[in-house]
C-alpha cells in the first residue's frame, strides 16, 4: 500500500462546478498537508499549504484536512478551463524536513 | 527573476551514455532538491542539498550523483544511463528545508529518454 493515495482521474466537470479532490494517507505522523497545481508540461506550483486539521480558505480554493480518517481534500469553486491541470498532494511529517511524500497527481478537465 | 531554470528542456540518450542536468535559482535560496517524475509513481527525491556544500541521498539516488557548484546551481549526473531513468527530472529550490511554511519552487522539467 502507497503511504499517499490519489484517484489519477482524469475528472471532467463543466465550467463553473464545484471540484473535489482527494488524497487519503496511512502515515498519521503527517502534519503538513500541500496541494500543487501541475499545467502540462512545466513544473509544479504550490497552491495551499495546511497545518494539521481544519480549513484553509483561499479565493476560490479551500483546503480541508481531517486527521482522525487520514484524509485530505481541495475544494475548487466555480471552476473554470483555466483550471484545467494536474492536481498533486504532498505531506511532510515535520517543518524542516527535506522528505516530502507526494500523491500521483488527478487530472482535472474543466470544460467551457 | 527568472526562478528555477533548468537545462536542457529535453534530451535522449543511449543506454550507457553520461549527461549532466543543469538546474539554477536566483532567488537566493539555500536548500535546492531533484525529483524525478513518472507516471504513476509521484514525485520522488533523488538527491537534495539542505544548504552550499551539503548534499544528501533521496528516496531514488541510485544511478546518480549531484554537485552543489555554488549556492545558485545544483547539477545531477547520470553517469551511465539506462532505460529505468527515462523520466521528467525536476529541480526544486527553498529558502530552507522545505516543509510547512517552507514552499518550494519548482523549475520546468527536463524529459530524458534513455533508449
């Protein structure tokens, strides 16, 4: 079993749905949560970054981790093309640390 | 600022061939790191450098090595390159070791094909 799943997708909504994104993990020594955003063909962008357990609202985006069932979701509202990409989680045990481990990444279609 | 920039873009080899992968940052970053990236497989570390002069073994270092030239430029080295590296190589740069709060930025890729 891989320490970080995450369904590859490819998921196809129409422009303006709410998107859910997923990762579950087996490791509860995670405490730091990253979701990136991958444009075909250039590297990753790191879009949210969350501490712990909670929330975390950015613009159109929100972060949402629940420790207890080792999950973690992004929530992408009114999505748009723009969106279109390669959605990658990653989570780190500690601040300081070089390993992160990363999900296979979810490829979101957003269609006009 | 340019941020990560990576050379070359692409790149195909034969099996036992050697290259080096250029990476370099002008964001004055001390940890720089090199991934590769297949499908299904995620992003792994090969070899990651925490600071100028300082470099450690990933997750994959086999078949590898890097060098910290400077504090902006950290290259790998395929030394004799087999099929098993064919892959998109990305270097990464953050102001420290990354984690939390610590982002890394990530250059464009390198797509090597060993044949």
């Amino acid at each position: 079993q891989k320490e970080v799943e995450q369904d590859p997708g490819p998921l196809s909504v129409p422009e303006g749905a709410i998107v859910s994104l997923n990762c579950t993990y087996s490791n509860s020594a995670f405490q730091y949560f990253m979701w990136y955003r991958q444009y075909s063909r250039k590297g990753p962008e790191l879009l949210m970054y969350t501490y712990s357990s909670g929330n975390k609202e950015d613009g159109r985006f929100t972060a949402q981790v629940d420790k207890s069932s080792k999950y973690i979701s992004l929530f992408i509202r009114d999505s748009q093309p723009s969106d279109s990409a390669t959605y990658l989680c990653a989570m780190s045990e500690m601040s300081g640390t070089y390993k992160y481990i990363f999900g296979t990444g979810t490829r979101l279609k957003v269609l006009a | 600022n340019a941020g990560v920039t990576q050379t070359p873009k692409f790149q195909v080899l034969k099996t036992g061939q050697s290259m080096t992968l250029q990476c370099a940052q002008d964001m004055n970053h001390n940890s720089m790191y090199w991934y590769r990236q297949d499908p299904g497989m995620g992003l792994r570390l090969i070899y990651y450098s925490a600071s100028e002069g300082t470099t450690d073994k990933g997750e994959v270092p086999n078949g590898y090595n890097v060098s910290r030239l400077n504090k902006r430029e950290f290259s790998l080295r395929l030394e004799s390159a087999a099929p098993s590296q064919t892959s998109v190589y990305f270097c990464a740069s953050s102001a420290a070791l990354a984690g939390g709060q610590n982002t890394q930025y990530f250059g464009p890729g390198t797509r090597l094909t060993v044949l």
